[in-house]
C-alpha cells in the first residue's frame, strides 16, 4: 500500500471513512435503538449536544421543563437518557 502523497489524498481516505461512520450511526440511533419510539428533540436521537448545548447555556432546567410540557411526561435528551418528570411516569413505561 502506497503511502498517501498530499493534504488532499488525506482528506479524502479520512472523510471516507468518517462519512460512512456517521451515517450508520445515525441509522442505528434512527431506526434500531431501543428508545427510539421515545418522543424528544430530533438532535436528541442521535447526539448529547442538545443537552450538551442547553448544560454550556446554563439553561438546561429550563429547555427540560419546555421539553415536558411539549412532549409529555417522558422524553428523550440524548441517544441513552431518558428524563421522567413523575414517579408514576417512572413506573407506567
């Protein structure tokens, strides 16, 4: 195997990979996740930034209240978090 001779070859063989890694991610998270019929921000379904995002903000109480009352006692923050508002919520999923 020949040893890449510029920048762009670089580029190119790692974008090749990273693409095609992102997008089996995101397919996976989209379509064969367990939480996935869980409602919540779309970014949510695939990243931690919403979270993320909100955290750095220091308004992440308050986009977890707004996320509440539009979807429901249970949501989905990030790919593994699911965020409950009531016990009973808790116990009835």
């Amino acid at each position: 195997m020949e040893k890449p001779n510029s920048l762009f070859e670089i580029a190119v063989h790692t974008f090749s990979i990273i693409i095609p890694l992102t997008l089996i991610t995101i397919t996976y998270y989209l379509s064969l996740h367990p939480p996935k019929n869980y409602p919540g921000p779309f970014i949510a379904k695939f990243t931690d930034g919403y979270a993320g995002y909100h955290a750095v903000k220091k308004c992440l109480h308050l986009a977890t209240y707004h996320d509440h009352l539009k979807y429901g006692p249970v949501f989905r923050q990030a790919p593994n978090r699911l965020i409950f508002n009531t016990p009973s919520a808790l116990r009835s999923k």
